[in-house]
C-alpha cells in the first residue's frame, strides 16, 4: 500500500523522515513504527514520531551530534532536532521480563522480530520513507480495518513482559473506541492483579492519559468489566451500586454519575479531569437513608479520600492541593449568592475557581438539574471589573507602623479586615481606612 497516502506532511514528520534518510545514508534501514504509523493511517496527527532502525545505539550517537542515551543499552537513543526529540531505537528481540516490565536480555535483530516483540498489532506498524511503504508482520492493518484491539501473539506472554500493558490496552482501545479481541480481554481479566505490581508512578500516567486524551468514560467501564478498576481505583468501584435520590440525581448511581461527567470532558487539564472522576469519592462511605438518601459532608470526606489517592499515585503537591481544594468546594457554588460581597469576592479570585465552576455546571448538567447557580455566577462575574477583586490596598504594613503599631499578628488581622472592607465598598480612601483603624484598635 502506498505509504505517501498513509502519512500526513508537517514538520515534525519531515525531521522524523530526515533522521530516516541520514541513516539510510550511512548505510543502515530505518523505518518509522509504531503508534505513529498507526495514528497517519487513521488520519490523526501524531503526538511522537518514534524510528527503528539497524543501527546500533552507537553508531547513531556518532551520526547525530545531539542525542540522549539513558536508554542506549537497550538500543534505544533520543536523537534531539530543532523540531524535538525522536526515539530512535535499534530493531531488537527481547529476552524473559522477569520482573514484569524489563527484559533479562536483549539481541538485536531485524524488523520481523522487532515486530513480535511489541505490545498491540496496531502498535507494530513500520512504514519505510525511503520507498512510501507500509510494512505489516502482525496484522495491523486488519485489526485497524475490524476496530479491534489485539496483543502482538499470546497475550498473556505480552502481558507478562510488561503488566502495564493491562491499562494500555484499556487506553487504546477506550480511546479509539475499538473491541478488544476476546483472547486479550480473556487474559486482562485473569491477569488484572498483576497491575498492582506495577509503580505508582507509570499507573498514575496511563490513568492521566485516558482521563485527558478522550474516551475515558469507556475506559473506566472497561477496567470495570475486566476487573482492573478494584486494583487500581477500588474508590471508584466502591461507588457501583451506591444509589443516588433519584429526584436530584435520575441518572443512577454514583457510579454511572461519574462515567457520564467522564463523557463530557473536553481536553481537559490533568488536574481538572482527576477533580471530576474524584468529585464524588466520598459518597461512598457517606451514604445514610433518612427522609431521603443522603450524603452529609461527602464533599470534605472526599477531599480528604482524593488526598491519599493522589498520595498513593505519587501525585506532585500543587497537583493534590488543586485537586483536593476543587472537590472540597465543589459543593459551595449554590450558596453563593448568598455570601457577604467579601467572602464572595474572594472566593470568585481563587486560582481554580473557573474550573470550579465547569466541574459544578458538567455536575448539573448530566444530573438534568437547571444550572442557575452557573448562569449567575457567570452575570455576577461578568459585571466585575479586576480592581474590584483585587483593589490595591488602602494601607499596607508600612502605614500601620507609621500609625505607631508595632509589627505582629495584629497586622495580619488589621490588613485582612481592611481588605473586607474595601471588597465591600465601605472603606475607598486611605484616610477613612486609617480612621476605621484607629476605632477598632486603637492605641493605648
């Protein structure tokens, strides 16, 4: 098949095929491969450009004057251009994974067996541009035609070389809306306990990627099916079967809940997308039947549930922090209207207030309930101007010295108080802050 039909010109390809050429030059094959192959035959854009080649991680290094070589015993070399980095991999065939995720030894080889050595047949494409050719030693092709997603050979031996490779295939296929074959979700669902095996660190990122890179509703239901959802996110499975009021919540439970606002994300921030799949963790264990079913303070025991989940994930602190404060808020916004124009004010400034508020309308939304809250807040704060939310203050620590306060904790509370004032309207001058001052604590 014509490989010029297959890929899609930009920049990034051309250097991809650039470093192609200047090894086919010096006398090696070098082919591009795997997802980005697969992504030009689907007619996406890809995110990386990955090459395999026959030439050894050295003699790369000496035909490409910037690389990184972290990975250069297993043959694999990031080549830097001005367009970015490229992996630039020797073909190889992998020894035993004794440890679920390297290989005990490595012998390169050639392309055919760099081919069976990869995890998926969608992902063990190559394309050669020397000659606009697609090669396919898996089945790719078909399995891309079928929408179906299908391990390179025996899935459980692919599964047992990487046991990431369980989420992955959730991802892919969730992400591509594909089947996966029924020999490998036969074995994700035998092997589902493995994924626990697997650090933190890399289950955070696969989980990051289906929650921001579209299809995450699927794939949440996938890792239910399969049984992977109780050994990676069992908060999450804990929330089948919790059922809701279904005056405000005809949707089901809070589980299908959560699935449906997972439908609704639009490219969002990692941190925006674990608020929505977290928003409702501490519903769970909140859950009591009195005049109705309800779920006292699941706001503040969730946020405390999200803490340890992105503890356990590894998590960076700013990344908890705003994770933890949008689900700690998230229940907040229908009093709004009622707050003091300080309290409010401040609230309308807080960093992640904005995604606050679309968490709270996709909330609304997939519950059928009218979002005014929404519709007011956004009049409220299209009527503000930024001074208004954050006016230059009246008086700063300097001033009060000079009043003759001497510098402590009163100065926290003078400045605070001060700043309410102003957010009110009822201090705008320094001279009327000064006297308000000089009544609420005035000097001996």
């Amino acid at each position: 098949m014509p490989g010029s039909r297959l890929l899609l010109m930009n920049e990034r390809e051309q250097a991809a095929r650039n470093i192609c050429v200047a090894l086919q030059n010096a006398g090696h094959r070098a082919l591009l491969a795997g997802g980005c192959v697969r992504d030009c035959i689907l007619g996406r854009i890809p995110k990386d450009y990955d090459i395999a080649t026959s030439a050894s991680a050295s003699e790369v290094i000496d035909l490409f004057p910037k690389t990184i070589t972290v990975g250069a015993e297993f043959g694999v070399v990031i080549v830097i251009q001005p367009e970015g980095h490229f992996e630039v991999a020797t073909f190889r065939r992998d020894g035993p994974y004794l440890d679920g995720r390297h290989p005990s030894w490595v012998r390169f080889e050639d392309e055919q067996n760099d081919a069976q050595r990869r995890d998926f047949t969608i992902n063990a494409m190559f394309f050669d541009p020397a000659t606009d050719t697609l090669l396919d030693y898996v089945g790719g092709q078909e399995d891309l035609k079928n929408h179906i997603l299908r391990t390179v050979g025996n899935p459980r031996e692919r599964f047992e070389e990487d046991h990431l490779r369980l989420l992955r295939a959730i991802r892919f296929a969730a992400r591509l809306n594909y089947t996966l074959h029924p020999d490998t979700g036969a074995a994700i669902t035998e092997m589902a306990p493995l994924i626990t095996r697997t650090s933190a660190e890399r289950i955070r990122d696969e989980l990051t990627k289906i929650l921001t890179e579209g299809g995450a509703r699927r794939a949440f239901q996938l890792m239910d099916e399969t049984g992977l959802l109780p050994h990676i996110l069992p908060e999450i499975a804990a929330m089948k079967h919790v059922n809701q009021p279904p005056d405000f919540h005809p949707e089901g439970d809070v589980f299908e809940h959560t699935l449906l606002m997972l439908d609704r994300l639009e490219n969002p921030s990692p941190v925006f997308a674990w608020a929505v799949l977290l928003h409702d963790v501490g519903k769970p264990p909140t859950q009591t039947f009195e005049d109705r079913i309800r779920f006292n303070y699941h706001d503040k025991v969730g946020a405390r549930m999200a803490a340890k989940i992105c503890q356990r994930l590894r998590m960076s602190n700013d990344q908890t922090e705003r994770i933890v404060w949008l689900i700690e808020q998230h229940m907040r916004l229908a009093f709004i209207p009622e707050m003091r124009e300080s309290k409010r004010k401040r609230f309308v400034r807080e960093e992640g207030f904005d995604d606050l508020v679309r968490l709270c309308h996709i909330d609304c939304l997939v519950s059928g309930r009218d979002p005014w809250e929404i519709k007011w807040i956004n009049d409220y704060k299209n009527q503000l101007e930024p001074e208004a939310v954050r006016p230059k203050p009246l008086l700063t620590g300097y001033d009060l010295i000079q009043m003759g306060y001497t510098p402590g904790p009163l100065f926290a509370e003078i400045l605070h108080a001060l700043e309410d004032a102003q957010l009110e309207g009822t201090l705008t001058s320094p001279e009327s802050a000064r006297e308000f001052i000089q009544s609420r604590w005035p000097l001996p």
